[in-house]
C-alpha cells in the first residue's frame, strides 16, 4: 500500500492501517516511517487530530484525553 500520501487517506482507515503495519510488520515507529517512507508530520498530525498519539511501549497509536 503507498503511504506516501496520508493526506488523502481517511483518517480512521489510516489509524487501522499504520496499528495493523506496526503489529505485524514494523519493531517501531522509526522502522514503520523508513520502511514505507511517510512523512511524520503529517502522520502524527493526522493522528493527533483524531485524539491518538504513539506509544512506544505497545508499538501502537492510542487515543488518550484531551
């Protein structure tokens, strides 16, 4: 899948897609991002805006309390 272009992804799909990449594919963030060359800003900016941010320790985007 091309995520070079998170923009144009849905935000929920993208969140389901970057986890299942994680889980399955990627040991962490810094290998999802080389690995599929996405542009973090726009990544955690997405992401933030849907109330979810990394979490180093489960190696997943979780929601947290605004």
């Amino acid at each position: 899948m091309d995520l070079s272009n998170v923009q144009a992804i849905d935000s929920s799909i993208l969140l389901g897609i970057v986890n299942e990449k994680l889980r399955l594919e990627c040991e962490s963030f810094e290998e999802f991002v080389s690995k599929y060359e996405v542009d973090v800003e726009n990544l955690v900016g997405k992401l933030d805006v849907l109330g979810y941010q990394y979490d180093p320790l489960t190696n997943q985007f979780k929601s947290y309390e605004r």
